[in-house]
C-alpha cells in the first residue's frame, strides 16, 4: 500500500504548552489507522492541523503525493480532507440536504433544492448512508446526524476521512452500525482517521494504532498484534488497572427514596412510568438502559430540572420532591449532568469561575457580593493540580479544553466536596483509560467512605464493574432491580431490550 498522508515532524506550541511535539505520522491508502491517547495528548490538535484549522509551527503534510500548506478547512477540503468533528457543526433548523450542500449548493439561477435533495439521496443510497435528505437535523438522533456529518465529507469528494472521537455520543447500536459504515467506506477506496478513547473499538475497527502521549509518537502497532493493556500502557506511561476491584459491600441507611415518580414531556408524553427505588449509604446504584429510555428525564426529575407529573422523591426521610437544584446542592446532593458543554459549563467561563459555579455565592468565595479572586484560583490551582486537568492553566476558558478535560473540570467541582449522593450521568464519557481509571477510584472511594453514588451509563462495562446493585430501565420503566455481582450481560441485555427473563431458567416469559 502506499501513503496517502504522511505527517513530518509536526510541532505545535500554544502558551504554556507544546500540543504537538515532533509528531510523525503515516495512514495508508485503504486502511482504518486508530489515534489513542489521553485527553490532552494533542490528537484533536494534530487533527486540526490535518484538517487546516491549525498551521504547526514547524514540520510539513504530505496529502496524496503533494506537500500542503493549508491556509483553512476550505483548502483542506478541496484537496479531498473531510473531518467529523465531536462535536458535530450542523445548523438544527436546515434539512439534512441543505447542511450537506452548504457553501457548496447545485445552482440553477437559485437554490436548486429538488437538485440537491436528489443528489445526496443518489449519495447516501451508493454509501450505505440511506437518510431522507428533507428531514430537519433538529428531528434525527444523534447517530443520524453523525451520517449527516460523513455525507457532507462525501458530497466535497473527500478521499480521506477524520473521525474525532465519532463514537463518544452514540449508543452501542449506534457505534456497531457506524463500524458497518466505516468498513464499507474503506471498501470503496476510503482512508479514515478513526481517533477514539476506547481500547476495545481500537481494536475492533482499526488496522493499525499510533498510541500519543504527552505530544508525542510513541509506538505504531498493528492491531492484530496487540492488547488492551499494552495499549493502556502506552497511552499513560505506566501499568495502568483495567479492571476494578471493589471493597465488600456494606449497604447503611437509605439516603435517596424514589417513590412511583412520574414524569411526561411538554407534549404530555410519559416518559418515566411509576418509578420506585432506594439508594442506599455505601453503594452504588447502576442504570442501565439503551439512550432515550427515560434515563436524562428521571435524573433531571430528581435533579429538580424538570417537573414531576407525580411521585415523592425523599432524601433521608426529607421531601425534597419540590426542592429547587440550588436547595438539592445544599443538601449534599452533587450532580455531573449528560451534556458537559450544554448544562456541566459555561463555556466562556474561565475554569477556575467553573470551578466555583454551585458555591460563587457562599461566603468563601463571595464577600458584599463581590468575588473573591484570590480563593477562586487558590481553589482552582488545588483542584487542576488534583483532577490532572490539562493544560494546567485555570485561566483558559472552558471552551478551550478538549472534551475530555471538560469533563474532568466538573468532576473537580461535583466529586470534590465529598457529597452524601453523587448522581453521576455518564461520568466517564470521552475520557481517556487513564482518566477513567482515575473517576472509577473517585467514585468508588466516596462510595467507601458512605456516601451513595446513582451511577446512570451507557456502558455495560460500566454499569457491571462499578455497580453494587443494578437497575434496568426500558420505555420509561424500571424492569428490574439485580444484584451487581451476579448480574450477567445476558440478563441486562433482555431487560434494555423490553424482555423479562426468569432468574433460574433465564428464558424469556
């Protein structure tokens, strides 16, 4: 196979910290090349260098034989590179047809929108990427979008495609019908960038996996001759734990109570259906449950984010039913919301203010109303120095973090004041085996010093290993409640699935 990006030497300094340090790079022609590394370890940077979005300070891009010095994205994309940014640039409002052809619209004297809509039909049905071209984007599901997003790749003739961390929002049916589409693009002559957290997708889709840490290449390894832990190993630098061992489990008393809650949307649609459980001191109580089933509406219930149609949620014995999310903050209760930039930050917020966000008004922090600066960024340093926040620098705002390291500002400010009950949505999304490992401890040792964790996760890993007991929830029901040690996958997998299963014969009633 020959090259058809070769990446030379590439170097990168913005202040206080070199993203890309003599980076080299080959993807072949053909072929799924994996980019693993911590958050911080300057993928999405060299990405956005790739891409155009960046210009290194030193080093040099070869694309398909010919060396490149792109002035923008605009370039990159006439020369055939296409990027699938995380976070994913679409306007809600516009078709499916008009965000693919944007900027680059099939023209008669106007707008031809039947010409257009003909076109990316013709697309999306030779790629295996069918979607209705008419459709509102604000209307699809996030793995819908997603295709979107590699159409729009498609419709600009993009011979090589980046996908940044392209699995991080999507459901485990989502991200197996994505491999699908991955494998038959490279089919069809495709190169793809696949950046991604996870060792097992690395190894599942790719061919080969460059492994960066800290800025730099540190090993290219075919895929069939490698392992999770050597790859962990890699990304961090050192013997990393990949699976968590748990102290015994010694339950106290019952510190959050959810009686028969109901809750509906603003169309009066239900969307938790007469939920009951007990989350008791010393555990930690999984959700598991395919996206969409009524995990984010019985979390923002609890969370008093949303109104309740009916039901009683106690904390201690109190009612805190109609308790505020302020009032629920002061009761001990901490919180790390599903969407990080959406409802975790304020994003043009220094991470030092977000660090600060549920207690600005206390007196520690706040004095007549004005901010004290000084226990701000005593606080912030503590904590950057603590979660490994990268880069370091408390005064960057939080828009200029990657995803991961986001992440890890809020987990700073819910787990570090020792909340009584940490609920906990998706803690560990977009972050890296090392990061992981760290939340997990973090978790486990609050659950270890008494206080009650609601775990609530896409990943059945997750769910299995951190879990004491585990609930499923299907359509807005809670199926059932397992015991988190002898649970198996089978079993969670009928419940998420709607089906009831008979705990000594294991067939579906």
């Amino acid at each position: 196979m020959s090259a058809i990006l070769e990446v030379k030497n590439i170097t990168k300094v913005f202040p206080k910290v070199v993203a890309n340090d003599n980076v080299n790079l080959t993807v072949e022609k053909g072929e799924i090349h994996a980019i693993l590394g911590e958050n911080g370890a300057g993928k999405s940077t060299l990405m956005n260098i790739i891409y155009g979005l960046y210009k290194p300070d030193s080093g040099k891009l070869i694309f398909d034989g010919e060396e490149l010095n792109l002035s923008g994205p605009h370039e990159a994309i006439e020369k055939g590179i296409g990027m699938v940014h995380q976070h994913f640039m679409l306007i809600p409002v516009l078709t499916v047809a008009e965000n693919i052809v944007l900027g680059a619209e099939p023209k008669g004297i106007t707008y031809d929108r039947k010409k257009a809509n003909e076109l990316i039909r013709e697309i999306s049905q030779k790629y295996h990427l069918e979607i209705d071209p008419e459709a509102k984007v604000k209307d699809l599901s996030v793995g819908l979008q997603q295709r979107v997003e590699i159409l729009k790749a498609f419709y600009r003739k993009a011979k090589l495609l980046i996908l940044d961390e392209p699995t991080a929002m999507l459901t485990p049916q989502e991200t197996e019908k994505l491999f699908e589409i991955m494998r038959e693009l490279v089919k069809q002559g495709m190169s793809i960038i696949f950046i991604s957290h996870k060792l097992e997708e690395v190894l599942e889709i790719s061919d080969r996996v460059t492994v960066m840490r800290r800025g730099k290449t540190v090993g290219t390894l075919n895929t069939k001759e490698t392992n999770e832990q050597e790859l962990a190993n890699l990304m961090v630098g050192r013997e990393v734990v990949l699976r968590i061992e748990k102290s015994e489990y010694k339950p106290g008393n019952v510190v959050l109570s959810v009686k028969n809650l109901n809750v509906v949307d603003q169309q009066n649609v239900p969307k938790v259906k007469d939920v009951s459980f007990d989350i008791r001191e010393g555990e930690i109580f999984g959700l598991a449950g395919i996206d969409g089933n009524g995990q984010l509406e019985l979390v923002e219930a609890i969370m008093g984010l949303r109104p309740k149609k009916s039901g009683t949620i106690l904390f201690y014995g109190k009612d805190v039913t109609n308790f505020s999310t302020r009032q629920l903050y002061r009761e001990g209760i901490s919180y790390i919301p599903q969407d990080r930039q959406t409802d975790g930050l304020v994003l043009d917020f220094t991470v030092a203010e977000n660090l600060i966000l549920r207690e600005y008004k206390d007196s520690t922090y706040s004095r007549y109303g004005v901010i004290q600066y000084k226990k701000v960024y005593e606080n912030a340093e503590k904590k950057v120095k603590e979660f490994d926040i990268r880069p370091p620098e408390y005064m960057l705002k939080a828009r200029n973090l990657s995803g991961g390291n986001q992440q890890k500002v809020i987990l700073a400010r819910e787990v570090g004041y020792n909340p009584k009950l940490l609920i906990a949505v998706q803690p560990t999304r977009g972050m890296d085996v090392g990061a992981i490992e760290y939340i997990h401890k973090r978790i486990l040792e609050l659950r270890d010093k008494g206080a009650a964790v609601f775990l609530v996760s896409l990943e059945l890993e997750e769910i299995m290993s951190l879990s004491d007991r585990i609930g499923v929830i299907y359509n807005g029901q809670l199926m059932d409640v397992l015991d988190g040690k002898t649970a198996t996958r089978e079993q969670i997998g009928m419940l998420m699935a709607g089906s009831r299963f008979d705990k000594t014969t294991l067939e579906a009633r």
